[in-house]
C-alpha cells in the first residue's frame, strides 16, 4: 500500500513539474490529502517539510536534469498556477497552502536568472457537488468548511461544477454560487465579478 502510495505521489510530482516547465497552470485533485500536497510542494521546490508529521529528513528539491559534481543545481520552474479542485480542506490548510506559495515564489526568485519567475498562485475551487452536499453531514462540518472558505482570499477563490456531464454543469455553478455568496454574506453578482477575475489573471 506504501508503495503504490509513493508510486501516485512521484506521479503527482512529475505532472506538477512538467506543468512548470510548460509554462501551464495545474489542477491538483488533492480531496483528503491537503497536509500531503502542502508537503509536496515544499519537497518540490523549497526542499524542507515543516508543519505535522514532517519527517527528520526531507526529500531534496527535485531536480530536472543530472547535476555534475562541482555545478549547482537549479529548481525546476513552479506551474504559473495550481488550482486545488474541490477544496475541502481546513482553514490551518488554507493558510499552509498560502504559505507554501510564497515559499515557491521566494525560491523561484532566487533560482530564476532573469529575475521574473512565473507567479505560482494557488486558487481553491469550490463545488455544489463536494463542498456542499457531500461535506455538509454534521452541523461541524458545516461550520468547519465555512471557516475555511472565510479564509480564502477572495483574490483565490473559484467556482466549479464539478458535473461529470455539460448539461448538469450550469446548476453546479449556480449551487457553487449561491453557497459561496450565503458563506461571505455578499450578493451572488458579486461572487460571480470575483471568480470570473480571478480566472483571467
């Protein structure tokens, strides 16, 4: 179970790297795994795990090419941005996740030689179908997933779907729109002007 475990996270890594290297943005399905993903990231391109459950010796910075003794090693570049699909996790995760972001931004600064690295802003999506029906079994749940969607900042917050076929996708957002409007106590234009925004940035 360790195994395929490592398997699926050295997978997750080069997809993550590659989306750097390509200059794209990412969407990571990381539903029940957000402490692991922050920890990811950081093993990525700062090269440290901190935070619960951070083993004594971390991984190093994962490296694109073979580095020949006496030459430094260069960080792979971070995706433009990474989009967390159906974010369920705490308001602590959101707070870890933006920390890791201005991790990755310092050290793709210090490591990028024109000195203009790409941005590497990590948005949380939010979904009718997983942040609201399946996430809303308890009256602490509840308030727990409203915390954490309190926590965002609007800047990094996204609506989704999350609808496996087109013709369910519109009620997706519009239960995505109404809720996130309900949590913020703002109007629903509102919310609608804030995520369109932050998908052309």
């Amino acid at each position: 179970r360790e195994s395929v475990r490592e398997l699926q996270t050295a997978a997750c890594a080069w997809q993550i790297v590659l989306a750097g290297v390509a200059g794209r943005g990412i969407s990571l399905h990381c539903v029940g795994m957000e402490g692991a993903t922050v920890q990811l990231l950081r093993r990525l391109y700062v090269g440290v795990e901190e935070g619960r459950g951070a083993k004594a010796s971390a991984m190093p910075p994962l490296r694109l090419s073979r580095v020949e003794e006496g030459e430094e090693a260069t960080l792979p570049p971070p995706p433009a941005a990474i989009s967390l699909h159906s974010f369920t996790g705490t308001a602590a995760h959101v707070r870890e996740f933006l920390g890791v972001e201005r991790a990755v931004r310092e050290a793709a600064a210090s490591s990028s030689d024109d000195g203009d690295p790409p941005a590497c802003c990590i948005y949380f999506g939010i979904s009718h179908l997983i942040n609201v029906l399946y996430a809303s079994d308890s009256a602490k749940a509840r308030r727990k997933a409203a915390e954490a969607v309190r926590s965002i900042p609007p800047d990094r917050l996204l609506l989704e779907s999350d609808a496996s076929n087109a013709s369910d996708g519109l009620a997706g957002i519009v239960g995505a729109c109404e809720y996130l409007a309900d949590v913020l106590e703002i109007d629903e234009e509102e919310v609608v002007d804030r995520t369109s925004a932050n998908t052309q940035e």
